[in-house]
C-alpha cells in the first residue's frame, strides 16, 4: 500500500476539519481530516489506504443516488453481462458531464470495447444528454455501476484483469512511472483481459485508483495545454489498445 507521497506538491496542506470516509471496500472508515481549497490526497489513518479526500457529503450523496438505483433494477445494463473478463474494458471514474459519458460509450462500441465500469458519480443510462452523444450505443455493451473505483478494481484484479491508467504526469507529479503509450505498447508491457482507467475531467484519476493500477500511462501533450477533454483521449487510447489486444476481424470491420 502506498503512502501519502512526498513528492507532492508543498501547497497540498490540510487545514480546517473535515469529514471524509477510507474508499477501501474493506476498511471505509470514516474519520476527520483536514481540508484544503487544492488537491486534496492523504491516508486513512486506520488501513493506510492512498486516497484522495472527499467530504462526506458528497459520499453520502452518491451512496443515496446508487440506493435508488438499486431499488430501481438500474445497477447494470446494455447486452447480458459477460461470464468472464473480455478481452478489453473501460473504467470511468467521476465522470462529471454525461455527454462526455456518452461520447465515451459510443467510440467504446466503435472499439470493441464490451464492458465498462462505471463509478462514482460518472452518470449511467438511461438518460437524454447520454443518448444525445451515444446514439445508442449503451444498447450493444454490457456496464456495472460502483459507488468506489476501488470496488471495481478489487472485482477486475481478483479475475486476473490488468488495471491500465490513463493520466496526465502532471496530476500527481511523484508517479514517475508514468509512461507513453505508445512506448507501453512498443514495450509490451500490458497483457489481455486489461481494463483502460480514466478519471475525472479536472482531477482526473483519485490517488486511491492509480495506487491500485497495474501501469500509470499517458498520452504526449505537444502544445501548451496538458491533457486532452477526457472523451477524446479515451478514443485515442482505446483504439491503440484494440489494435494490439483485439483480434481484427476484417470481414465484419464496419466503417
């Protein structure tokens, strides 16, 4: 388990009090914490998890809204839910804007991607600004939603999946193992079933996921922007990754 980082940045300090609760399925302690207006990372002071803080509020608010969804049969969806890991998935954590989420699902589908795991308060179907963007692809993939990222990522690490992040070197400037993609895969350093990891659109991945994937990479930013909107570095990687996971079937490609 990794520790609070001390190559983060000096500005991270946690001042006034605040709730906050351990995002490990097997711990979620809740306990008092500092708060901050920055980034925001520490350790659960019982387990030692690496997380990234969030107020309790907001937890409590995420744990009503997948109560309900529940209660309402919406915890999964799409095609039937495959018996085994296929061979390319998709996590998206905290994905705030569901078009984005849509956008998502639809260059998924396009991919060959199968299954995503949809976490935290990334939106689910069904939903109108969802379909706006995914033209229905949600229909023809199989998607579980989790409260916590960590959820499932225990569930696809206990099938033998590879957890592959996608994240910009600057979120978190201490994971100098951090790699482009394109030398990853040159490397071949990833193996099938894998699972892409990407995060939300201004913090990114939590500090508790890339602590858990298996290899932290990145797409080379050329220009004076650092990252790329999150739907559009998903496509990017997702079809480098199915070019070198999936098997082309050129007699049924569709273009």
């Amino acid at each position: 388990m990794a520790r609070f980082p001390p190559c983060l940045p000096s500005t991270i300090r946690l001042n006034s009090i605040m709730l906050t609760r351990c995002p490990n399925p097997l711990c979620l302690t809740t306990f008092k914490t500092g708060d901050d207006l920055g980034a925001k990372y520490g350790n659960c002071p019982i387990c030692g998890q690496l997380m990234t803080i969030r107020p309790i509020a907001l937890l409590d608010q995420i744990d009503q809204v997948a109560q309900k969804r529940a209660q309402s049969g919406l915890m999964q969806g799409g095609v039937m839910q495959p018996e085994k890991p296929p061979q390319l998935s998709a996590l998206l954590e905290d994905i705030r804007s569901l078009f984005n989420v849509g956008s998502i699902l639809r260059t998924a589908d396009g991919a060959g991607i199968r299954m995503l795991y949809l976490c935290g308060i990334t939106g689910c179907p069904p939903g109108r600004e969802i379909a706006k963007t995914s033209l229905g692809a949600e229909n023809h993939l199989s998607w579980q939603y989790h409260t916590g990222s960590l959820q499932a990522a225990a569930q696809l690490k206990d099938s033998g999946v590879f957890l592959l992040g996608l994240e910009s070197p600057s979120a978190l400037p201490c994971l100098s193992q951090s790699r482009p993609l394109k030398d990853v895969l040159a490397d071949k350093a990833i193996r099938s079933p894998l699972c892409l990891a990407v995060g939300n659109e201004v913090t990114g991945l939590s500090a508790e996921l890339l602590d858990a994937c298996d290899l932290i990479c990145h797409l080379p930013m050329r220009g004076s922007k650092e990252s790329l909107n999150v739907a559009v570095a998903f496509g990017i990687a997702a079809y480098m990754l199915s070019d070198r996971l999936l098997v082309a079937d050129t007699s049924a490609a569709r273009y």
